[in-house]
C-alpha cells in the first residue's frame, strides 16, 4: 500500500521551509496545536451543548482521539509492509476539525440558512481557509500539500465501507462539496478515524447524560463489538487494519460495516434525534442567525472603519473591529463581501463566546449608580 503521488508531493508548501529537526509533518502537527483556532476547539460543541461536566467530549478531545486512532490505523497496517507516515495521519487528525462553527452541526446549519445560497458553509472546506488564510494573523500556518488535503477531504459524517486515494492531484482552493476523496491513503484513515472516534464516544457520553443505559445499546453491538468507548474502538481499529492490509483500500469487512450501520442508526435515533439536543440545536441556531444579522447590520454601516467600532459601548463591537484591522490585507485581496466576512467571523467563535456575544445583543447592560 504506497500513495499514488511521490513523496515531494505531499511535503511541499506554499512558502518553503526546512525543518531538519522535526520533519515536515510533525513540524505541521506543532503549527496546528500552537495556532489560536486550534486552542479555541476545547470550547467548541462535539455534540452536548457547553457540557458542565468536564469529561464529556468537546471539539479538542475529538480531533485528538482522530489522531491518535489514524497514526494506529498506519502503524498497524505498516507491519503487513504498507508504507504509511503516522506522522502525516497524526496532523491531518488534530487538523481536521478546525474549521466547525460553535455548537457544532447547528453552527453549519445556521450559517448556510443565513448564506441563502450565496456560498455553502461546510466546515472542511472552511477549515482548509482557516489554515491557510484566517490563522497567524492573516499569514496561514503553511502546512504540506498533504496535511491540507487531508483536512478539506476528511468528510466522517458519511457512511462509507471502503475508500481508496484520488489518483491525480486535487486542486484544494478548487473543492467547494463533499464529493472528492484525499488523494493519500493517511487522508483516507483519516476518514474512518472520525468516524471511529464518534461512534464510541458519543455513546459514552449519553451514558454519563443518561439519554441511554448500557442495556439500551442493540445485543448485536454489546456482545460483538462492546459496550465501552474503548471496546469499540479497539474492535474496529482492528478490523480496518485486517480488512485493508492486502488491498488497495482502507475498508471495514462486510460483517463489521452491517455492525457498523446498527451502530450509527442507534445513535442517530437515541441521542443526535433526542429530544433535549433537539432543542439545543434550535436554540443555537437562532443564536448564530441573530448574530450574523447583527455583524452584517455594523459592517454595512462602517465597513473597514476600524476607529469606529472603537467608539461603540459593545464589547462584541470592539472586537469585531480589531478582527478587521488583523485580517484587513484577506479581505481587501478577496474583495469579500459581508456574508463572507460575517461567517468567517462566527465561524471562529467558541461556544461561549457566542453566548456572550448573543448576551451583549440582547440585554441591556447595567445602569451603573455612583
């Protein structure tokens, strides 16, 4: 198992730059963990909305658990002689959601009811913008061609047995769907990583918020592929690994992908379509659509005018024009319009961030008395 392009391919950067020490893409790993947008990951919804409990999953423990399971994947299917950078696999994990909204799906849904068709808010393709444009103050991180490909064609949401690496070379600032595939195989783990990491997880912590009980969970699931976050994973790193070590795919075996498919329906039905995150999802969604409207109400009366949004009594407002000034040179060269620069700009929010905001909106402040 050898990836269609040479080695150059994936390794090359926008700027070049040699990093002797680390390696190409443990330097990426570095540039993604120490990047502002990453940090902000550990605020952001997975799928319960601003948990109190600390051990339910956010945005960051997910990207992690998809990183350390894709360099697995790599390592294991490596002793059967496949030639795989875990390294590679390891960035595009830990990079591969940085481009969510807050509150995760319904941030994506809110937005794209606001665009109204103008462009499509996905969170891969935002991603990819991200890490190019919108981090380091307008700089970008400069990643290798091969973690960048990995991120903007992750895609985990759908449901797939087996996928194997584009063979040509994909045109990244070109991909505006979902439809084409990572042209390396360390981006098509990836794929089955997060699917992998969600799974598992997301029935944890509806366990720990009492959605289900253990006994809830199909006997077929419990008694052949486990009832622990940990039990799932392993069962099905492992199938990925046999299924895939003798082909020219990354694939679960057709009795795991029925498993698979019960698993998934379960979560849908009894914790994403639960009535409580439901609820969430709509409220969070009015949110975000109240937010974008205002963002879009202040810039068309000031526009780039930094020193007026230094005059106005909302914290929200000040901040929005200091994001201006930072990203000014994007802007300018796009010739962004406002939808643009308001999703670019709620799209970074953390979860809290965005309530504050929505707060700031919505309640008067106090009337200070001396």
């Amino acid at each position: 198992m050898e990836n269609p392009l040479n080695k150059e391919a994936y390794s090359k950067r926008k700027v070049k730059s040699e990093h002797l020490i680390r390696g190409e893409f443990f330097r990426d790993q570095t540039a993604i963990i120490h990047s502002m947008p990453f940090r902000r990951l550990k605020n952001k919804t997975q799928v319960f909305f601003a948990p109190e409990n600390d051990h339910v999953c956010t945005r960051i423990e997910h990207v992690l658990h998809v990183a350390t399971i894709s360099a697995t994947i790599c390592k294991g299917l490596n002793r059967y002689g496949c030639k795989l950078n875990t390294e590679m696999a390891y960035a595009i994990g830990l990079g591969h959601d940085i481009g969510h909204a807050p509150f995760g799906h319904a941030g994506e849904t809110a937005l794209n009811k606001k665009l109204n068709g103008d462009f499509e808010f996905m969170h891969e393709v935002n991603g990819l913008r991200i890490v190019d444009k919108l981090s380091n103050g307008g700089n970008g991180l400069n990643l290798t061609y091969g973690v960048r490909d990995g991120i903007i064609n992750h895609n985990g949401e759908t449901l797939q047995q087996s996928i194997k690496p584009s063979e040509t070379i994909n045109i990244l600032e070109s991909i505006r769907d979902r439809k084409s595939i990572a042209s390396s195989y360390e981006g098509c783990i990836t794929r089955f990583a997060d699917k992998i990491s969600y799974l598992g997880r997301d029935i944890e912590d509806a366990l720990i918020a009492k959605f289900i009980l253990i006994s809830d969970l199909p006997n077929k699931i419990r008694e052949e592929i486990g009832s622990t976050n940990g039990e799932i994973i392993d069962k099905l790193v492992i199938d990925v690994i046999k299924s895939s070590k003798e082909t020219d795919e990354i694939k679960f075996s057709d009795e795991m992908f029925e498993k698979i498919k019960i698993l998934q329906h379960f979560n849908y039905e009894r914790i994403y379509k639960n009535l409580i995150i439901l609820n969430y999802r709509e409220k969070c969604e009015n949110i975000l659509g109240e937010l974008f409207d205002y963002i879009i109400d202040i810039y068309t009366k000031f526009g780039m005018d930094y020193e007026k949004y230094k005059e106005r009594d909302l914290e929200l407002d000040k901040k929005f024009g200091v994001y201006l000034n930072t990203f000014h040179n994007v802007y300018i060269k796009e010739k962004s319009d406002p939808k643009r620069i308001a999703c670019d700009y709620i799209a970074g929010m953390t979860d809290g961030f965005a309530l504050n905001s929505y707060k700031q909106i919505k309640i008067p402040k106090a009337i200070k008395f001396k």
